[in-house]
C-alpha cells in the first residue's frame, strides 16, 4: 500500500473511547473519519469505467453503486434519528442506499428494478456528507468517556460501518469482470509470494481452559450490540491444525471427487450446489488443461498454492467430512468458544497492545492473502489473525445481556435466525473493530468473504441452541417492540 489514505489507514488501529484529552480525542475521531473516507474513495478507483458500478458482481447482492452511495446515507440516517441533524441533504439519495444490504438467500433472487443515480452525483453527495461532519466536529464539544448517547459514539458507528464495507465492496469487486477493472492499481497490489511451496499441516494440541466473552458498556473501544454481554464456557481439550487449509491441502478434496459426492455435504450444502454447479472454490478459475489459476481482488494469477483457500462455509464444512472419512480422526470446524480457546492458547494479545499488526491484517502486508506459513503465533500455530477469516460452527446469537443500539436495532437481530454463522479473526483489508478480540460477525453458510479455515480434532459435541430472534429471550423484548 503506498497512498497515503491506506498508510494512514494503519494509525491508529482504532480509537480508544475512555481515556484521553477530550480536545485531542475529538481531533483523533475526526482523523480516523476521514482516513477511512478516503481510504473507501480509493477502493472504488479500482472501477475503470462508469459501467463497473452498475453491473451485478453477485446476483444476490446489489451493484456497487449502492454500496458508494450506503455508507454516506448510513451516516446521515442516524445522524437524523438521533436528533443530531435537522434536515436532510438528498431526500432520495436517503431512501434508495438505505437499506438492501443483507446477502438474500440463494434460492430467493431478488429481481426488483432499480434507478441507479449518476457516479458523479453519488461522489459529490459523499463529498457533501463529509463537509458536514466536519462542521459537526467543529461545533460539538466532545466528553469522555464517549458512551452510546454521545454524537461521537454515532459517528464511529459510521466509521466502523464504513470499514465492515470497505471489505463487504472488495469482495463484489473481486467477482467482476477484470476487464472493468485497473489491475495496475498501485495501491492495492497483490503479494508477490507466490510460487512458494505448501507447507504439510499438522495438528497441534490444545488443552482445555475456561473462555470468557465478555463486554460491558464501559470498554475503550467501540463495539456492536451483539458483542456486548457476558458468556462463560468450558472448553475441553482438543487439536487444531497447525496452518490455515492452503490451496494445495484443498486440491486434495476436490481432486478426490469431494464436489460431486453428497455424502461429505449437508443437506443445505447439497442442494446449494446443485444450484450453483460448483466444482471447486469460487475463485479457483478452471483451465481446459485441467489445473487452475486464482483471482486476486483485481485479476487473475498463476495458483499461489501456498496462500489460504478461501470457501464458504458449506465447502469449508464438507472439507471437514471429508477428511474425517478418510483418516477416521473427528474432523470439523472450530466453535466460537474453541477459536477463542486457541486465540488464548496461542497469548494472542488484543488490538490496543500492537506496535505492529501480529498477522496479515489491514492492509499492511498486501491487497491480498501471503503463504500460510509467513505469520506465526504463538504454540507453534499461523495466522491465528489475518490472511483470511475462519469459518466456525457456530450460527451467531445474542450474548446474556443483549441489548440492541436504540439507532441501529437491526444490525444483528435479523442474523439471529440459526442461517448466519460467525467467522472470526480478519483477513487481510479487516480494519478497526473488525480486528479486534470481541469482533462477532456473521454471514450465510453459502455467503463469500475473504473467508477460509482451520480444522480441529475432536469428540466433543458443540450446543447450538436454536436462537432464532423470534424466540431468543434476550431479543423478544425488542422484537416486541
């Protein structure tokens, strides 16, 4: 990364909300505002052309001229919400980048039409949006510690919102056409490490602890509601495999027949690959020779069989089925509790201790993933943070405690629906909250992030309580309402 709003983009990781002069912090929001802006402006330079913004990257998702236009709109609707502002910039601007962000299911297209504004139109409304808060900054006196009333707790809501986007966009960039794309972009250029060799995984043992997910109101750093709570579970002991799955450790299932025998799938993985055709990962591209190249987020390269395998959870899953019916060793994806289990394991230290990102993390290494065997932990274990996501078994709940943001009460509780499992750790552009300890988001099993995978070993049986926001009782109350 060499522009300036990307190398800024590294300091601070986030901002602490407790401690401080209130003069200096209100000066330090106000930089991680427009670091973020800028840094989101620059994804979208990857476009080449007006059409990129208008062209269907995923049929599930909406074009990417939405998601340029939300991130503004998300401010200026919760500015207006919580009374902060009085009037509005773009009635209709506000309404159409609203809301229509949660990938649909894969069986459930959504064919609505929509009238898409102009690019220039939408640029200078984000410019507009920005000018304003500034002006708010400048005319709100900031106390610490920042708490949920706070204006400044309102504009790191949209702060964080953008930089969960700046991701989410990388992602749908990633699955257009290159020819619409700057491929030479330097700003987000692609490792050079990869014709390095796959390392052979292993699995390492981890003893059983106590794991403790805690967040309460008064934490310096800024957090979603489904973070907040308290949650306490025993961890038996088990073995987790030394490395991320990498290409080449994946090649062996998909070499093995493993797309096209349902036995390793479950029932919703089966049927989503009917639907789909799939025969490999996403962004594995078939050749007519029969191997594979790889796309980056903009083109394509010979496969770094090194690098993480990125899947959704359904393949990350039957992946997992399959190697327990080869080897006969209980085989499957991490619980929430057993990746912190190992986060701890491995003394993984929390964002705010960092001189340095501890793995291949925002944006500090490259615009896409390294070698799996490049970043070590603790224990003897890789990428514990970073380089992809991890896939877990467990579908998101609220914790004991649960309550919702009265100006954003629909940002978890819709994922409460058993559909929506957590993936943990970051990858490589995961900024801000998203790279810190209680970071919990999710996304549907059949849903594409920069999202791969660690197996584990074990006999114990993972409790996955149907939670459904309709019936979960730390919801009912807000749902009610």
């Amino acid at each position: 990364m060499q522009d300036s709003a990307t190398k800024e983009l590294k300091t601070p990781y986030t901002v602490l909300l407790n401690t401080g002069d209130p003069e200096s912090k209100r000066a330090e929001i106000r930089r991680y505002f427009h670091q973020t802006y800028d840094a989101y402006e620059l994804l979208f330079e990857t476009l080449s052309s007006n059409e990129a913004y208008y062209r269907r990257a995923d049929p599930l998702r909406h074009p990417l001229i939405f998601y340029y236009g939300h991130t503004a709109t998300f401010l200026m609707n919760k500015l207006l919400l919580g009374k902060f502002i009085d009037r509005r910039i773009n009635p209709g601007f506000e309404s159409t980048f609203a809301i229509g962000v949660d990938e649909m299911s894969w069986d459930d297209l959504n064919e609505q039409h929509y009238e898409w504004p102009a690019v220039e139109a939408v640029k200078e409304y984000r410019e507009q949006v920005r000018q304003l808060i500034d002006q708010l900054i400048d005319d709100t006196a900031l106390k610490l510690p920042v708490d949920w009333n706070s204006l400044y707790w309102v504009l790191m809501m949209g702060i964080e919102h953008e930089r969960i986007h700046l991701e989410t966009s990388s992602v749908l960039i990633r699955q257009l056409p290159t020819d619409l794309l700057d491929s030479k972009h330097g700003n987000w250029a692609t490792s050079k490490e990869t014709e390095t060799a796959a390392p052979q995984n292993e699995l390492l043992p981890v003893p059983a602890g106590t794991v403790v997910q805690e967040k309460t109101r008064d934490d310096s750093l800024y957090g979603w509601d489904n973070e907040y709570g308290r949650y306490e579970s025993d961890v038996s002991s088990f073995q987790a495999s030394k490395y991320l799955v990498s290409h080449s450790e994946y090649l062996e299932f998909v070499e093995d027949g493993g797309y096209g025998d349902e036995s390793y799938w479950t029932p919703e993985g089966w049927q989503w690959i009917q639907y789909k055709h799939a025969r490999a990962p996403q962004f594995w591209i078939a050749q007519e020779n029969g191997s594979y190249r790889f796309r980056t987020m903009l083109q394509e390269i010979d496969m770094p069989w090194s690098w993480p395998v990125e899947t959704n959870y359904l393949e990350a899953k039957a992946f997992c089925n399959w190697k327990r019916a080869k080897t006969g060793v209980p085989t499957r994806l991490p619980s929430e509790a057993e990746w912190y289990r190992l986060l701890d394991h491995t003394e993984t230290t929390n964002v705010s201790e960092w001189d340095k990102a501890p793995g291949n993390l925002n944006l500090e290494d490259a615009a896409s993933s390294v070698p799996v065997d490049k970043h070590a932990f603790g224990q003897g274990f890789y990428d514990m943070l970073g380089n992809v996501w991890q896939h877990t078994e467990t579908p998101i709940r609220g914790l004991p405690g649960f309550e919702v943001h009265p100006l954003y009460d629909d940002f978890s509780t819709p994922t409460f629906d058993t559909k929506h499992n957590l993936i943990k750790g970051g990858s490589w552009i995961s900024t801000g909250n998203e790279i810190i300890r209680s970071a919990r988001y999710a996304f549907r099993r059949h849903f594409y992030q920069h999202a791969g995978f660690r197996y584990i070993a074990s006999d114990a049986q993972i409790d996955t309580p149907d939670d459904r926001y309709e019936t979960d009782p730390e919801v009912i109350p807000y749902y009610e309402l």
